[in-house]
C-alpha cells in the first residue's frame, strides 16, 4: 500500500487529464464502442484525441485499474464452475479460460495459446493463487483433459484430496452463459491484434464485467449514490 504510486503521480505528464483517461478507459472496456467511437465523442467534448492515443491508455492503465479495484474484491465461493472458450487473436485461435462460483460469481480467467493438459493445470493453479485457498468442488464438462488436468494436480497435492470432480453439462450452463456477456464485448472490437494486448484487455473486461456483478465491497469508501465518474475516482484514490 504505502509503495503505491498516488493517483497524481499514476497521471502524471500525460497529455490529457485523469477524468478524461479514465472515462475513455473505461468506457472502451465496458461498452460495445470502438476506440475511433470513442475519438468521435471525445471531439463532441471538444478534444482531439487520436485512437492510437486511447489504444495507449488502455494497455497502460488496465492493469492498474484492476490492481487498485482488487484490493475490495469480495470472496467468490468455493464451489467452480470451470470451462474455456475461444478467443480469435491476429486470425488465431486462443482459449480463455474462466471459472464462475455457484452464484455465478467471476472466480478468475487465463487466457491462453493453446487447448491441452498443461493449460487447464495452469488455471487452477492461477486461480489457487489469487484466491488464497482451493475449490471445495469443480465442475467441468466432458472434456477429457481437463478433467486429466484436475486429478493430476489432486496427485500432485496442488488441489486438496477431499476436493469433489463433478461433470456437469447442466451445472456448466452458469458458466456458459457468463462467457456471452464477456464474448459480447470482445466480439464488438476490431480484432485483437496481439497476445499480450488481448490479455490486457480481457482483464479489463473482466474487470468491468465483476463490477457489473457488484463483486466489491466498497462500503469503506462510502460510495453510495455516487456517479460511476466519481466512484472510478474514489477506488484508485483509496
């Protein structure tokens, strides 16, 4: 906390102010716009803004955005629903992969090059990671590595013995359906040009996509009846 860099020195030297850094970034993660619709209603706001600049903004700031609305994550469950699915990048395929709790509750994601053993155990253990703690139960669908991929971590001692495998065509629905509204907005853009770049910009979709969830606790903050604008000012300030 105290090595974290202000808000004013996180803005500083850049060309245009925080509130209108923030509002491109975040407007571009959370609706269906372009960056060259975004450098439409900038002009309307009487600034010139050019969509590589905003393009910039989104890869700089993303993954400080996420870091500072982290910190009020509320704990998802302990019951995963676990599924990928595809994501194209320059013309190629990609997976990503995402787990929701039985609430339907983001859990974590990973996007990844390819489809196989080794990347369905690089999830969990991403996701043990950054939740502190292991799954009480996965649920998976039939595919047949990941299912490999769970039991081979079980033997490894990476997930917990008592830990229950269930397969669920039904059950996985829940994740299903949440992939669509993340797919949604990524289907909207105009191709993700790079592995690194789409990576950054799926986490900040995803991001978008936990506070539309209402998955932080920000009671500290007092952001109640405040405007988006001001709540955005208040999380990265904290």
């Amino acid at each position: 906390m105290r090595n974290r860099q202000s808000t004013n020195d996180l803005f500083k030297g850049r060309h245009f102010e925080q509130e209108i850094i923030v509002l491109c970034v975040r407007w571009y993660l959370r609706y269906k716009l372009s960056y060259r619709d975004l450098v439409v209603m900038m002009a309307e706001r009487g600034l010139s803004v050019a969509h590589t600049t905003i393009l910039r903004c989104v890869q700089r700031y993303t993954p400080e955005f996420d870091k500072r609305w982290s910190r009020f994550s509320a704990q998802p469950g302990t019951s995963w629903r676990v599924d990928e699915t595809y994501v194209k990048i320059r013309g190629q395929w990609a997976y990503l992969y995402r787990a929701v709790d039985s609430a339907g509750k983001t859990v974590d994601f990973r996007l990844s090059p390819r489809r196989n053993v080794a990347s369905a155990k690089a999830f969990p253990r991403k996701t043990i990671r950054s939740q502190g703690r292991s799954p009480e139960i996965i649920t998976l669908d039939g595919y047949a590595a990941s299912h490999r991929a769970v039991r081979e971590l079980q033997q490894q001692g990476r997930l917990a013995g008592s830990m229950r495998l269930c397969s669920s065509k039904y059950l996985n629905n829940l994740i299903e359906q949440d992939h669509r509204k993340v797919k949604s907005r990524l289907g909207a853009m105009l191709g993700l040009k790079s592995f690194a770049s789409a990576a950054t910009t799926i986490r900040g979709v995803e991001l978008m996509h936990r506070i539309r969830k209402d998955q932080f606790n920000l009671r500290a903050l007092a952001t109640q009846g405040q405007t988006p604008s001001e709540i955005w000012e208040a999380v990265p300030a904290a």
